[in-house]
C-alpha cells in the first residue's frame, strides 16, 4: 500500500490571546479530498483555529504544513497565494457589483487595447470563465451581469466559492456557511460541499448543524477548550452520536 502525505498538517499549535489559552497542542492532519468538520461548542476554539489556518492571526506556537512545507501566513492573502482561501459567513461579497466582478475582484483579466501599451477589462472572457466556475460547481445562473445582491443564499455561496476557485484554491475553508440559511438554501450548500469533494478539493467546514456535518463530512475533529479531543472519519455517524460525542467531549 503506497503512503499517502497529507496535505496540511498542524502540529502542537497553540494560540493565547493574553491570558486566554484559545488553542493547546493541537495536532492535526487533512488529506486530500477530505472534508473536515470541526465541532465544539461556543469558545472551544473552533474560529480560532480556522484563524491560524488562515493566516488572519498568527500561531503563538506550532508548526502547519502544507504539502510538507512548513508555512508562515502573514495574511489571509498570503494563504490565498498558496492555495488556502478561507469563506466567512458575511461571504465578503459587493452586492451591488456583478456575478463577475464579485468572482475576479482583486485578479480581474485584461486585455490589450490599440497595441502594446493599453490594457482594458476583458469582461467577456471574465463573464465566460465565471460561468464556467460556477458550472464546476453545477450552478447555472443565466446573467453573469447580475448583481450579487439579486442572489439566494446558496448562489451567493457558490459566487464566494467561485471566487476561491478562481486563486486556484485547494483547500477552502467554510466558517458556518449555512448558520443564515434556510432548508432549501442549506441543501444547495451542500451540494456545493459535495462538488467541491468530488473535484478534490478539501474542504474545512466548521458547524454547529450535526446533520450538516453528518451530511458532507468525511472525518470530524472535536475541540473542547481549545484542545483536539476527537477526530475520526464520519462512516455514518448519527446526529444524535455526533451531538453526544461533542457533550461528553470526545469520550
Ligand atoms: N481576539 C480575542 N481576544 C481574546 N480572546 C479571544 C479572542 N478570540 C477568541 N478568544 C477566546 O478564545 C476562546 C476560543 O474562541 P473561538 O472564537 O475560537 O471559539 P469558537 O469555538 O469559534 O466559538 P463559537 O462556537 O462561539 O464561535 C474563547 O475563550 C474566546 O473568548
Ligand atoms: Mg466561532
């Protein structure tokens, strides 16, 4: 059997926020094509985590690796450039801006205008790509002119995810995507988890909704007061075992 590395790796990462032990030796590895959940209740460190992961606050201890390289994000910019991109629940999108210009916003494509020394938007090929993105994602939306604030939900999501796709993200990590949404709209948020499995992307998914996570995870790490105390493959857990589990932390 051929070992297979993972794809990042924290080891012993631990992050205080002065007296605050937010995050304690945590140890985890993520594979290629896994969706990930990370469960606990309020305070268990869940966003930090996903902070540190993001480059948006640095570890005052530990090492992540990614593709066995020992990483160092300053920003979640810089974790973008290296394929990290992170989604928070407010999708930071423009809503009065387009499908398009939501998607390429800060990598927009140009083209040359009367020769050499001009370049203009090229929003025919950004329209085209778009649409193309959220085709991967199998979402059709007619109008890539539409602005984003016309959009459900799950559109919205999958314009957020576009986006992410668009740096060439291979890790994508989701803060609570569906805590705002409705049934149906929950449903079509999963769908795009699903997708985004399916085309080997991996993705990191913190919730709350266990039949979410039960839903779409592959594996599922418990964190109780900044600590790992769980984390095993999903191989159709229950709701209710995962609710118990997250209750007895971890035992
Ligand atoms: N910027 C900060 N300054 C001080 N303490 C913080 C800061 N951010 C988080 N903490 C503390 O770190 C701990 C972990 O917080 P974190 O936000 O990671 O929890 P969480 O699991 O995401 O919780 P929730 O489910 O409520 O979102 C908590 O005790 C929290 O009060
Ligand atoms: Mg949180």
């Amino acid at each position: 059997m051929t070992e297979v590395s993972p794809l990042f790796s924290l080891r012993d990462v631990s992050k205080r926020y002065g007296a605050v032990e937010a995050l304690t030796g945590v140890d985890l590895d993520v594979y290629s094509g896994d969706v990930i959940a990370i469960c606990g209740d309020n305070g268990a460190g869940k966003s930090t985590l996903i902070k540190v992961l993001s480059g948006a606050e640095i570890a005052s201890g530990g090492e992540i690796m990614l593709a066995g390289r020992r990483m160092h994000f300053r920003s979640p910019q810089d974790a973008l450039a290296q394929g990290v991109a992170t989604i928070y629940q407010d999708l930071a999108l423009a809503p009065r801006l387009s499908i398009t210009a939501n998607i390429f916003m800060g990598a927009e494509l140009t083209r040359p205008l009367l020769g050499r020394f001009l370049r203009v938007l090229d929003k025919a090929r950004m329209a085209k790509q778009a649409e193309a993105y959220l085709k991967r994602l199998a979402v059709s939306i007619d109008d890539m002119s539409t602005p984003v604030e016309r959009l459900s939900g799950g559109q919205r999501q999958a314009v957020a995810i576009s986006r992410a796709l668009r740096w060439n993200a291979n890790v994508i990590i989701m803060d609570e995507p569906t805590a705002a949404l409705g049934v149906r709209e929950t449903a079509m948020v999963l769908d795009l988890i699903r997708r985004l499995r399916e085309t080997r992307h991996t993705v990191v998914l913190i919730s709350h909704n266990m039949a979410d996570v039960v839903a779409v995870a592959t594996r599922v790490a418990i964190l109780k007061s900044g600590r790992k105390v769980f984390d095993t493959p999903i191989d159709g857990m229950s709701a209710g075992r995962l609710a118990g589990l997250i209750m007895s932390g971890g035992q």
